[in-house]
C-alpha cells in the first residue's frame, strides 16, 4: 500500500455515500431495543445473583464453614 496516496476529499465523498444507504431505525425502534436491552440485563443480573447465592450456600454447607 505504499503507492496509495491518501485523498481525504475522495474519502469523506466516499463516506457520505455509503452513510445515504445506512437504513436507520425509527425512535420506536431504539426505544423498544434498548428497553429490552434494559430489561435482559436485570434479568441475567437477578439469575446470576441468585445462583451466586446458592452456589455460596452449597459451598458454606459443604465446607462446614457457617458464616
């Protein structure tokens, strides 16, 4: 690449087309996924934080070490 010559003009035309064919979602959209994201997150949160929870106790039991 060494014979490339950068043309940051030609670039950034280059860019502008490629951004006109992007299809981009609706506010609805983003809303509802980032709602979703929002709430799978507190699910997956809730589940690891209790089978942290049963996995300790198993291990305190299991142990003897009664904390």
């Amino acid at each position: 690449m060494s014979g490339v010559a950068f043309q940051p003009l030609r670039f950034l035309r280059e860019v502008r087309v490629e951004v006109t064919k992007v299809t981009w979602p609706s506010r609805r959209e983003t809303l509802v996924t980032t709602g979703l994201v929002f709430v799978m997150a507190a699910f997956a949160a809730a589940f690891f934080f209790i089978a942290d929870q049963i996995i300790g106790i198993a291990v305190r039991a299991l142990f003897g070490a009664g904390i």
